[in-house]
C-alpha cells in the first residue's frame, strides 16, 4: 500500500548519524544523499526518506503520528532500540517488550522529535 515514508529534519548530518545506525542494527545500508541533500534508505523493499522541509519552515513531528519499522525478531528489534538511543534518539513510553501477548515493541523519538515504533509479531 505504501510506497515510502519521509520525514522532515532540521539537521540532516545529525539525521543520518542516528538514521545509519538505526538501519544498520537491522542489516539494512546507510543512506544515499541525492542532490538535494535528501537520505534515502531502501531496505526489504521499502525507502524511507529525510529531508529538510521543502517550505524552508523548521521541522515539526506530528503529534500522535508513529513510523513503524518491521522486525524479524525481538532481539533485531531490542539492536534497533540500542542504535537509536546510542545515537540521539530519546527513549519513549514502556521499555522494549511484549504487548498485548502477541507483539514485541519497542519506541523511540528521533532526534527531531519523530516517533518510531520497531514491531515484531510473534507467532
């Protein structure tokens, strides 16, 4: 259904610290930067984007938005939590864990206040 998620920076080089670490806890590669300054990351066959608000305005996080990441198990999904808390990312809500019984969650702010959620589904 979706193509790609991007989200709006205010520090693109402090971006793609957190960023590559993120995916590369994952396995996945770090970022291409296209001419325009933009990080691109493909990864199991989805991108996902950051870049500095085309309007030129600052960049805001959407309050109550969540950017889910697919996990292929708790333990990728506990590397992906370590990765982003090493590199800026701010710990949010409940530690890493099992919820619900059936999904191991973990969530983290990134360092422009953008929430991310890493979602693995047991069983």
């Amino acid at each position: 259904m979706f193509s790609h998620m991007m989200v709006g920076s205010n520090d693109i080089a402090r971006s793609k610290i957190f960023y590559d670490a993120l995916f590369a806890a994952i396995g996945g590669p770090a970022a291409i930067q296209d001419p325009k300054g933009r990080l691109i990351y493909r990864h199991n066959g989805g991108a996902f984007l950051v870049t500095a608000p085309i309007d030129g305005k600052p960049a805001t996080h959407a309050n109550g938005g969540t950017i889910g990441f697919a996990m292929a198990s708790p333990e990728q999904a506990d590397a992906w939590y370590q990765a982003g808390v090493a590199h800026g990312g701010t710990a949010i809500e409940d530690a890493p864990g099992v919820r619900g019984g059936t999904m191991y969650l973990a969530y983290l702010r990134d360092p422009d206040g953008n929430k991310l959620c890493a979602l693995h589904r047991m069983g």
